[in-house]
C-alpha cells in the first residue's frame, strides 16, 4: 500500500462529461419532438373537453 493511484478527480471528470453529453442528448430530442408531444396533449385535452 505504498502507491496509491489518485483517479478520484479523473472519475468526477468523466461523470460529468457523461452528464453534459445525456444532457445534450436530452435537448436535442425535445427539440425535434417537443411539436409532436405537444400535439398529442393538446389533442388529449380537446378530447376530454
């Protein structure tokens, strides 16, 4: 137990990159289908009106 690797920061790096690239992801496809849900709801609401 002399040596011991310090990855806690290269860890806590890549979590976040992870989280920045899901993020991305996640905007992305709410944008491309944000019309289309939208939709879907309002014809939802005018259906039970």
């Amino acid at each position: 137990m002399m040596y011991l690797p310090r990855e806690e920061g290269q860890g806590l790096v890549e979590y976040a990159l992870i989280l920045v690239l899901v993020a991305i992801v996640v905007i992305v496809v709410l944008r491309l289908l944000g019309p289309m849900i939208a939709n879907v709801f309002s014809d939802i609401i005018s259906g039970l009106s």
